[in-house]
C-alpha cells in the first residue's frame, strides 16, 4: 500500500468549553460520586447514557474532576472531539447486545470497584493489580485519538490513557515474550450479551511487544476528563489508534505475555474477515465492504480513510517489510 503523510499531530488544542463541560451534568445525572470512584478502591456507580433532552451547550453544575492537572498528551490528534452524546451512545461492545445502543442501555449493570487485572505469562513474577496501582505505574494523560471502526465509521475521543509502555516495564516481561494478551472479563449475570453465541468469551485480543510498546498505545480509564463510562470499556480498555477499533478490548480482567501469536476474538470467529494486525489500510477492503473511505459520526458525508488511521508518520515502520495486504 501506498503510506501518505499524515496529518501534523500536535499538542492537544482546548476543547470547547461547552463540550468540556458537557460531561460535568451527565455525571451529575449519572449519580456519579467522583471522590471515591477512581483511586479509593470503593465500588463506582454504573454509567448510562445521556437523557435525550440534554444538548451539547446547555447550561451545566459543577463537579470535582476525577484527574485534576491531568497533562495534555503531545500525541494527541488537532481534531475536535465527538461530543459526549456520541461517544456514550454509539458503541460496540457486544457483551451487552449487538445494537450500537445497547451497551448504553445496559451497562449499568456491571460493577467496576474493585477491580484487580491479572498480569501473567512470561513475566518474572506474576502478579493481580488494582487499577489505582496501574495509574502509579504509568500517570495518567489526555490522549485526543481518532477511533476507525472496521465498520467505517469513525469518531475522535478524547481517551484519559496511561502509556501503555509504563506498565509493561513495570509488569518486567522476559525475554521470551513476543506478544502481549488482552483478555476481558467474562460474568454473563453482568454482561447480557454474554448469554448469546455471538463470540467464544471471553473476548481476547492481543499485540506484538513492539506495537504494545509504542508510545501511541495506551489503556483507557477515562473520557473527556472523567471516568470511563460503563459502555466505553469501564474501566480499563486497550486504545491503538491505528488499528481498527475492534482491536480495542475492553473491561480488562487479564495481560498476558506469551512467546506465540495469541489467538483473538474475532479471527477465531471469522479469519477470512478479522485480521490479528487489523490496521486502517484504505487499500484492503473488508469482504463485505469498502475500506477507502468512512462516516464520521455528526458528519454528512464521507471522508477518505488515511492509512493506519492518519498514524503512518509514527507506525509505519513497524510493519517494514511485511505485506500489508496479506497481513491484515
């Protein structure tokens, strides 16, 4: 495939304040108690989705945040996000149903305190972790990130992330790793969409050390300055925004270092359609569909897909040599 230049990526430009503040009343009409939801290892409340009569711009109460001086990320995308509405009611997360509205209807549902992630594998020393631990580990930041669907529809979000690098080098993986395994909790009794076939759960996905160790990678614990929403992958959620968005496991329980290529959700359910790489490549279509252009959500129409997400300037060559066409 061709690799074009991608857009500049620049320190992260102030989102609007109306659409900052936005997130403020969704909280407060959430029920949301912030003090004790991220760092105090108390049960958080469930999220769901914004009541239809909110509007982006609406007068709004104030709330404490949940990362006070959270630092702006460099790699962050010059975009201006996708609104709250958007971002929390348009989702796939099919362990609560196949409908993009689904997950906002029934995430409430899962309970995110406690939460501890299993860190195994080839490391040399196994290890359960709570999430605050995770955030000591690798701070966290705002990452303002495009979000390709394999779909074509596509979104920008801005993701509170840790660097997913800290926390592999505090995990001290051996030599003998080569991949990285996400795997995402499995409890039908909180997760509805878990009672059907639709995939061989729990959900796993996985990446090659050196895409995990990229300083694009991160795992997502908030949006828009706040805690991560139930139907966003609360609370821990794998972000790569080069690669298409199914890539992106979430509410993970478990990371894995393994010597073989792990294998993944979705290439188990359909290899000739969902690739383990799985990067934004214009120029292979998906069987059923064209890849060469997208919907951006509040958009009319459709704009051309950049090739890995408008990253190439930054990842490319993390697949030099190898066919991208063949490797999807």
């Amino acid at each position: 495939m061709l690799i074009r230049r991608s857009p500049d990526i620049l320190p992260s430009e102030i989102t609007d304040q109306d659409l900052y503040l936005n997130r403020r009343k969704f909280l407060t009409v959430a029920g949301v108690t912030l003090g004790a939801a991220l760092v105090g290892g108390k049960t958080a409340p469930a999220f769901s989705a914004l009541p239809p009569s909110m509007a982006v711009g609406e007068s709004l109460l104030a709330a404490p945040s949940a990362f006070p001086n959270l630092r702006k990320s460099p790699l962050s995308a010059r975009e201006s996000p996708n609104s709250l509405r958007d971002i929390t009611t348009y989702n796939n997360f099919y362990e609560f149903g196949t409908d993009k509205a689904d997950p906002a209807q029934n995430a409430h549902t899962l309970v995110t305190r406690p939460w501890t992630v299993r860190i195994d594998g080839e490391v040399k020393r196994a290890q359960s972790v709570d999430v605050g631990t995770l955030m000591r580990w690798s701070p966290p930041e705002e990452r303002i990130y495009r979000l390709r669907c394999v779909e074509a529809w596509s979104m920008v979000i801005p993701w509170v992330g840790l660097p997913l690098a800290a926390i592999i080098q505090r995990a001290e993986p051996t030599s003998r790793a080569k991949y990285v395994e996400f795997t995402t909790l499995n409890d039908p009794k909180q997760m509805p969409g878990q009672r059907r076939g639709v995939l061989d759960w729990p959900y796993v996905e996985g990446l090659r050390m050196d895409e995990a160790m990229h300083p694009l990678s991160i795992l997502a614990v908030g949006l828009y300055g706040d805690i991560l929403p139930n139907q966003n992958g609360a609370p821990l959620r794998l972000v790569v925004p080069w690669k298409y968005g199914f890539k992106s496991g979430k509410s993970i329980v478990r990371i894995r270092f393994t010597e073989q290529q792990p294998v993944t959700s979705w290439s188990k359910a359909a290899p000739g359609e969902y690739g383990f790489y799985a990067n934004v490549n214009p120029a292979v279509d998906h069987p059923r569909w064209s890849q060469a252009k997208e919907r951006r959500l509040g958009e009319f129409t459709k704009r051309p897909t950049l090739p890995f997400n408008g990253y190439a300037e930054q990842v490319a060559s993390l697949y030099s040599g190898m066919d991208l066409r063949r490797f999807f």
